[in-house]
C-alpha cells in the first residue's frame, strides 16, 4: 500500500476515510466532506483513477485493496470515521464471497483502528423475499459492519437519480431510445428513488450521528413509482414521447438483464444487479434519518431530480449512429439482391456442392446478418462516441464502408461477371475485412465485437462454398 505525499495534506478537525472515490457517489462525497471541515484520505487501487477529480489535490490518496487486512489497517489507522461505498457490481461467480471478506477485513481493521464511525450505503430490500444475489450481498455487508462493534450507519436506497448513476442511466436510455418495449411483469413493483443530492447530503451528514446510532436507515424521495410510472414521468420531464410498455411474465431476470445490454450501452454484467433489485417493492419503511441529519430545501422530487441530472449528460449519439449504419446497410442489400439472380440459366448450369444450403437460407440469414451489422457497429460507434476517440470512430466508420462495399460487389462479380474463382477470392477478402470489422468493434465495445463474430463466421462459409463451386465448375 502506498500513499501519495504529493497530494497529502495536513489538516485540522476530523478525518474521512472514503473507499470508492473513484466511483460515481464516492467521488460526490469527498468534495461535499472537504466542504464540511474534514480531513480527507481516499483509498484507491490506483492513483491515476483519480487524476480528473478536481478535488484530488485537496486529500491524501492512498493505494491500496480492500482484500486486503493489512492495506485495510493502514489507511484506518488514524481515521475519525469511514465511508465504506464500494461493492462488486460484476458477475463473477465469487462475488458475494469477495464482498463479505473485503467487509471483514475492514471492520476488522476499523475496530482495531479506533474508528468511531463506519458509514455504507447499502440498498432498500424487503425482508420477507429471497433476494437477488447482488442485493443479498449488500444487505449482508451492512450486517457485518453492525456486528462489528463499530457504530455504523447502513443507508439504504433504492435508485438513484443523477448523472452517472448506473440505475439512473438505465432508465435514461430505456426511456429515450426505445418508442416502445417489453418488459417483465415486475416492472409495476414500486420503488422510492432519491436525488443524488439528497444520498450525499445524508451520507455525509451520517458521519456524525452519535455514537449510539448503530442501525440501519432507510432513504428514499418524496415520490413513489412503479417502474413504468418511472419512465412515463422522464418522458415528461425530459419532452419527450411516453414510450409503450408491455408487460409479458416470462422475461426473467437474466434475460431482462441480456436486453437491457442489447438496447443501452450498460452491460449485461451490471444490468443484472440493476434488474435484480427491481423483482422486489423497494419503498422506505422508515425516514428516520430526517429527523438527525438536514436536508436543505427538503428531499427533491422525481421531475426535478431528473432535469437537474440531465442538464449534464452527454448526448446519446445512438438514434444518429443506428440511423446511419442502418441506411448504409439496407443500402448494401439492396444493391446485392439487385445484383443477385439464383433462377438465371447460368446458374442452374452450374454443378453445385451437395452440402449447399436450402435456397431459402440464404435471404433468412442474411436478412439477420444485415440487421447484426447495423445494430452493432451502431453500437461501436457510440461507445467510441462516448470514450471521445473520434480517431477509433472515423477509422471504424472507413473499415464499416469497406465492408458494406465488398459486400455488394460480391454479387455483381459471382452473378453479372459469372467468374466463380474471382468470386472465391473475393468472398475470402470480405471474410477478412468482416473478421477485422469485429476485431475494431471490440475495443469501444466488447458486446458488438462478439455480436459482429457470426458475420464473420457465414462469410467464411461463403468463401468456401463459392471455393467449392470454382472448383466443381473449372
């Protein structure tokens, strides 16, 4: 574990320990501490995932893991109190068991350590269900830092509205990028949300609750929504169109999570934690905390919270990038069909493999492969949108035309040229250029890579059934 010296300093009053700065609530608390009188150590895997927050030069970093018992009684040593705000958002098998030693480790170290406060923001659950994985884990590490002998404050929330929260951003794109949807029954369940303002002020102001206040509290806003309601109401908020929403029961959780993939830009990895939660009714049973901590002003409303998280959003490039790649690629079909002639005489001449596909075949797949190609080199190229490389997307875009351009040639030279080899060694080099395709998608976005793979795939089998046919024919 290292600490950085150039940006320690020396402070009087009260000292924070926050984990998970460089996350999105994580990186809001720090600055609203430092506001507050604190003195603020940060710990961080790696220094450099916090070079872009304006306030970085204001605290003491420290490098170091969670896992760790000994990293963990370093940076507690000295701490007033600690904000405990990271969990395993992934969908590795080992998660809960890596989240109950990390929580371990550190309430362990903390009682060592003298801390007199442990502060963690966990999520609203009933207590009557079987939980989802993700949200059984939370719920969990909150048990074990009350069991700890640390005073500790578990907040508790449900969604949170603002820029760059996950659940937050989820209801964005469903909202904006669909027309219409269908979603699981569980979408009428109700939820409380709360406005990313409020989770900080409440947060922070938990770190000087007394020493008796050892529980849980939960937080939610003033309004409570299903779902649906949810998502009529940013329409509203935002002028927009209320999408469609139909509720069938049978999208499970897993396969909502893989959808949510597909449509928005979260994957499905985190979407699963995010669609988990939303199985149960997650409203506050209790506002407790209002009455030891002051929220300026009052909770903030859904349609307020909304519009104030979207004044800072970056603009989803998606419906500009789906309706180009689309065009372009209907663009390339339709010159292909034109070009292509399977009842001219020339081919029935023809001495075909026995293993070639049914006639049929060919316009299903394609029609597929076609829809493949737009959807996800749209999605290529707003995660290169999203990065700021517009290197890696006017580059994607030169490697996307080429493509959809030996695409359409490939019928004009196997039918209208009736050249079967040039046809052969052309179907090879779009093989080639369909393999690269996919290969420029994976580094913005490593779903459409994997998405473009079938692609490449069936114009390999191209390539070696026109081969066939070359050489049946001389």
């Amino acid at each position: 574990m290292t600490s950085s010296p150039t940006t320690a300093l020396e402070h009087g009053g009260r000292t924070a320990l926050v984990t998970g700065a460089s996350g999105y609530i994580g990186g809001q608390v720090v600055p609203r501490l430092l506001d507050e009188g604190w003195t603020v150590r940060v710990l961080t895997r790696r220094h450099g995932s916090l070079d872009d927050r304006p306030w970085v030069g204001r605290v003491e970093v420290v490098e170091g893991d969670v896992g760790s018992i000994d990293d963990m009684r370093q940076v507690l040593s000295g701490v007033d109190a600690a904000w405990y705000l990271v969990h395993s958002m992934d969908d590795k098998p080992d998660f809960q068991e890596r989240d109950r030693a990390a929580a371990t480790h550190f309430a362990e170290a903390a009682k060592e350590g003298g801390v007199s406060r442990i502060v963690y923001l966990g999520g609203l659950h009933p207590d009557d269900e079987v939980l989802s994985p993700h949200l059984a884990s939370r719920v969990e590490v909150g048990r074990i830092f009350l069991d700890s002998g640390v005073p500790t404050a578990v907040l508790q929330a449900a969604i949170v509205l603002g820029d760059g929260s996950a659940s937050f951003d989820m209801l964005r794109y469903l909202t904006t990028r669909l027309p219409a949807m269908v979603a699981p029954k569980w979408l009428d369940n109700r939820i409380q949300p709360i406005a990313i303002d409020d989770v900080v002020t409440l947060l922070v102001g938990a770190g000087s609750l007394p020493a008796s206040a050892n529980r849980t509290f939960d937080i939610g806003g003033p309004d409570v929504l299903t779902y649906r309601e949810m998502i009529g109401r940013f329409a509203d908020a935002t002028g927009q169109r209320r999408p469609v929403v139909v509720t069938v029961p049978v999208l499970t959780p897993r396969l909502a999570s893989h959808w949510v993939g597909l449509v928005t830009p979260i994957s499905a990895g985190l979407a699963k934690p995010l669609v988990g939660s939303l199985v149960h009714e997650v409203v506050a049973k209790e506002s407790d905390l209002l009455g030891l901590v002051d929220v300026p002003g009052g909770l903030t409303d859904f349609d307020t919270a909304v519009r104030s998280a979207m004044q800072t959003v970056e603009p989803d490039t998606a419906p500009r990038n789906l309706a180009l790649t689309g065009a372009a690629t209907i663009a390339s079909a339709v010159l292909g069909s034109l070009a292509t002639k399977p009842d001219s005489h020339w081919y029935r001449s023809l001495d075909l493999p026995a293993w070639q596909p049914p006639t049929i075949a060919f316009p299903v797949v394609w029609t597929a492969l076609y829809a493949d190609i737009a959807a996800s080199s749209a999605a290529a190229l707003t995660a290169y949108d999203r990065a700021g490389d517009r290197e890696g997307r006017n580059t994607y875009l030169k490697a996307f035309g080429t493509n959809l351009a030996l695409n359409a040639a490939w019928s004009v030279v196997f039918w209208r040229s009736r050249r079967p080899w040039a046809a052969a060694a052309h179907a090879a080099v779009l093989t080639a250029s369909s393999a690269d395709l996919a290969r420029r998608a994976h580094p913005a976005s490593r779903g459409a890579g994997i998405a473009l793979s079938p692609y490449a795939v069936w114009c390999g089998f191209a390539t070696a059934l026109t081969t066939a046919i070359a050489r049946r024919n001389g």
